[in-house]
C-alpha cells in the first residue's frame, strides 16, 4: 500500500517518468536560484526547494537502482571510481568500452 510498492508495482514506465519529471524540476528550481540571485530575491528559500527537487529525484533514482537490483552504495562506488578522473578522459573511455561491448 506504500508509494514504493505501488511504484514498483506498476514497472518500469511509472517510475522512470517520475525521474524525468522530478529532472525536469530540478532544472526548473536551480533556473529559480539564478533568478532569484539577479534579482536580489529570497535565495535561501529558492535553494530549499531545489534541494526537496533533488530530494523527490534522488528518491525515483533510489526506486529505479532498487527496481534493476541496484543500491546506492553502487552509484557511490562507481563516483569512487571516477574520483581523481579527468570527466574528459572518463567520458572518453565510456565510449571505448561501448564501442567494443557492441563489435560482434
């Protein structure tokens, strides 16, 4: 009867769509934050709703690891990975190793 069970329950679709629309609303209340810095609004209440964005994306995420037999502690791994990786030079390898992953 949770909203975990009831996402999982439905598949795949039902909470990926949640991450793209919690992505989009991230996007949407960090644009909020650089207004409200140009303006001289209220940040600190700007910055408090993207971080409960991020908190509703992180969630779906959370859902979508735990739906593929993933954990965060998957994710974290793989950042500790990279950590001291030039992004450049990461990105450049990812694409090595999926085009050999895709030669017959």
């Amino acid at each position: 009867t949770s909203y975990v069970a009831r996402l999982l329950h439905r598949g795949p679709d039902a909470f990926l769509k949640k991450v793209g629309e919690e992505a989009t609303e991230v996007v949407m209340a960090a644009k909020d934050v650089d207004l409200a810095r140009a303006t001289g609004a209220d940040v600190s209440a700007r910055q408090a709703l993207l971080v409960g964005e991020v908190a509703d994306l992180w969630f779906h995420c959370m859902v979508a690891l735990t739906h593929y037999g993933l954990a965060p502690s998957d994710v974290i791994a793989e950042l500790e990975r990279r950590e001291g990786t030039s992004s450049i030079e990461e990105k450049a390898m990812r694409k090595v190793l999926s085009r050999e992953a895709d030669k017959p």
